[in-house]
C-alpha cells in the first residue's frame, strides 16, 4: 500500500512539473514577444511623427530638397535606431 501510494505521489510530482514548465515557458515567450511588438511600435510611431511634423510640411512647401529630406532621414534613422525607407 506505501509503495503504490509513493509511485503515485511520484507521479504526480513529475506531471506537475512538467505542466508547470510548459506554463512558464509558453507564458514567458508570449509576454516577451508582446515587449518587443510594443517597443518597436512605439519606435516607429515616434519616428514618424516627428518627420511628419517637421520634415514633410517643409518638402511640401518646396523649402527644403529631397536630397535634405533623405539626409535628414537618415541622421533621424540613426537617431532613434530605427530603419526609414524612402
């Protein structure tokens, strides 16, 4: 009787640690995969109001030449660490 009741609290130590782990693993990736959509979201939303602030209301008006507008870009693109496509 002591030796079927230990095999089966053996048993269920291993199957709770094993759902345990598959829990903190799943959750772990997910919260982590969640950090870096918000961070670069953040980022891009950053770098592009700044340029449509600043940048593109000057193009439009013919004050500054496309050539400045992609020199401008790219020091922005440095800046914040963040990739601009023109």
């Amino acid at each position: 009787m002591k030796n079927t009741l230990y095999i089966k609290m053996i048993f269920l130590y291993l199957v709770f640690g094993l759902v345990s782990f598959l829990s903190i693993a799943s959750l772990g990736s997910y919260l982590a995969q969640q950090h870096v959509v918000k961070e670069t979201a953040e980022k891009l939303y950053k770098e592009a109001n700044y340029i449509a602030s600043n940048y593109a209301v000057q193009y439009a008006q013919n004050q500054i030449t496309l050539r400045d507008v992609q020199a401008q870009l790219d020091a922005i693109d440095i800046y914040l660490d963040s990739n601009a496509e023109v």
